[in-house]
C-alpha cells in the first residue's frame, strides 16, 4: 500500500471534514489514535513500514499513529524513515530531535546521505552559500552557474520575473522542466508575480492538479511549502526577502535543493547586506 499518512487516517476513521484548522494537526490524528483497535487491529497492522519525508512526521501525534500501524510497534516492528531535517519547516526542531533520539534508543541504525543525486555542484554549492547548511551528500555531477538578480519593489521584480520564464522558454524548456517558487502564494502582495503577472504571451500559470503533467506551454507555480518534497528540472526563486533568519534559511534551502540542473534566485535588493554576511560565512563549508 502506498498512501500519505493524512489519506490513510481518513480512509480508517471515515473522516471527511477538514474544514477546521487543527483537522490534520488534531482532530484526525487523535480520532485515530483513540479508536486505534478498531481502526487497526493485529491482522491488519503492517509487517514493514517505509516513510519517506520522515521530518514531516516527527511530531508526538503522528509518530503513535505510526506506532499503531506496524507489528511490534516501532520499538520492535520493522520501519525506515528517509527524512532531511533541514526541511523540517512545519514543526519544531527540538520535538524532532527527541522523537529520533527515542527511535535510536530502541536500537535503530542510522546513515547519512553519501551522494548528492539531485543537485549539481554549482546548486548545491549555491544553497549553502545562501543558507549556511551543509551539503546533505556530495554532488558528483556540474552544470550551469547559478544566477541571481535583485529587484527594487514588486513591479521590478515582476518584470524580472518575465525576462526570466522568457529566457527559459527560448532555451527550449517546457512547462513540465521549469517551475516558480514563493514563500508567498499569489494571492499575498508580498509575491512579485501576483495573479496576472505572467505575460499572455508566456502561456498559462498550472497552480493545481499533478504540476509533473504540465502542458509544453503552461508556466508551473508552486509555495515553497507546497513543493516540498518534489523536483525539477530548473527552479525559478522569487521574493527572497531575507536570507538569516532561521525560517527563511529552511525555506530557501528547501526551494534551492528542488532544482536540478538549474536555479535562478530573484532576491530583494535590500536583503543585500544579508546576503553577503551569509556568503562570507558559508566560505568554509563550501571549501570542504
């Protein structure tokens, strides 16, 4: 079976309002968790469990939904969490680290990464530069440098923005090898593309549905948040408004390491300073 943990929640406990806010954080979980002998019993419980964006899951309510789906529990059933916590960006840090310090008490081995596959060396380089996180694996693979442009208000930016997808489309990229990236949805003032940003000329913006099955001419945007998790091919970042703080470094991070062969960062001209303190020291990561 291949399923997120919020649809398999859904399907056992019958559950379909997810008007509330606290639904996926609360409500579900917990409805689970309280009729798990219904919901689960011994013969339908797992004999192996894989989880994959692990860091999304680290959190006191999913992890005893997890341990009632597999035999033994995970202190002594049969489980493997693939998980990054650099892009833990929806919980705590710390609730994270205690959950994973418990599952190695329960005598789990753990690997880090060797191998970079997804980015190329100019990218990765670039995403510790920009956010002072080592590499998690080596990179064997080059390609293109990547390119930064600073904008000065929203209307720059969005012109930029267009001189960007034009370039990409002109170098003969489909809508399925290239995507936009924001911290901010298009609804927020505070993304430079907006919702009638886009030049007519430039084709159509695929917000929704199965953004990997994008039209030749549809222009993919995405949240940060929202693509988490996914890649391609080239990633356009816009309204990179600050680079320091902890939750811009895990964004910028998370969107950086979505792109493969290549990366364009449009960033505020007055997070300038920033980007440069963060530059110097990333110098030594870099170099090793």
């Amino acid at each position: 079976d291949v399923s997120t943990l919020h649809s398999f929640l859904m399907k056992k406990t019958g559950e379909t309002e997810i008007e509330d806010a606290n639904f996926f954080t609360d409500i579900l979980p917990n409805k689970f968790i309280d009729g798990i002998d219904e919901y689960m019993p011994d013969n339908e419980k797992y004999d192996v469990l894989v989880i994959d964006e692990g860091q999304d899951l680290m959190n006191t309510v999913s992890v005893l939904c997890l341990e009632g789906m597999v035999k033994g529990g995970l202190s002594k059933g049969r489980w493997t969490i693939y998980y990054d916590k650099n892009q833990n960006i929806f919980g705590k840090y710390e609730e994270l680290q205690d959950i994973y310090d418990k599952l190695e008490d329960y005598g789990a081995s753990c690997y880090e990464l060797s191998v970079n596959c997804r980015n190329t060396k100019q990218i990765a380089n670039a995403n510790i530069l920009m956010t002072n996180i080592p590499n998690q694996g080596k990179p064997t693979v080059s390609g293109p440098q990547v390119e930064y442009d600073s904008y000065t208000g929203k209307e720059d930016e969005c012109r930029k923005i267009n001189v960007i997808v034009r370039k990409v489309k002109d170098s003969g990229a489909i809508g399925s090898d290239f995507i936009i990236l924001s911290r901010y949805t298009l609804e927020n003032p505070l993304n430079g593309l907006g919702l009638t940003g886009l030049g007519k000329d430039l084709g159509a913006l695929k917000t929704s549905g199965p953004l990997w099955k994008a039209k030749k001419n549809d222009v993919r945007f995405a949240t940060i948040s929202g693509f988490k998790g996914l890649e391609s091919k080239i990633v356009i970042m816009i309204d990179v408004d600050h680079f320091s703080d902890e939750n811009a470094r895990l964004l910028n991070y998370v969107a950086a390491s979505r792109a493969c062969a290549m990366l364009y960062i449009l960033y505020d001209r007055n997070a300038e300073q920033e980007r440069q303190n963060m530059i110097m020291s990333g110098f030594a990561q870099v170099g090793t």
